[in-house]
C-alpha cells in the first residue's frame, strides 16, 4: 500500500510533462500543416547526381 504514495506523483508528474511537451508543440505549429507531409510520398524528388540536374 506503501507504493501507492510513490506511483501517483510519479504518474501525476508524467501527465504533467506530456500536457507541457503537447502545449509546447501546439504553441510552436507542429500541426500546422498535416497534408504536406501525406502527400510528400507521392511525389518522386530529383536525384542530385543525375547530370540534367546540374
């Protein structure tokens, strides 16, 4: 029963830290621009070493 005075701060400090990483993430504009990132996939990029591209 004893273990039970450590796990809840512990699991209360662990929600306390992932609430700031996902604030700080929001205020910062990770999500800003979902689409870009699925789509980039379908697109073929230039090789660099291809001579045409020089």
């Amino acid at each position: 029963m004893s273990i039970i005075y450590t796990l809840i701060p512990v699991a209360i400090l662990f929600v306390l830290i992932a609430a700031a990483i996902f604030f700080w993430a929001v205020r910062s504009d990770q999500f800003e621009d979902l689409d870009r990132q699925g789509s980039n996939i379908l697109f073929d990029d230039e090789r660099r070493d291809d001579p045409k591209n020089q």
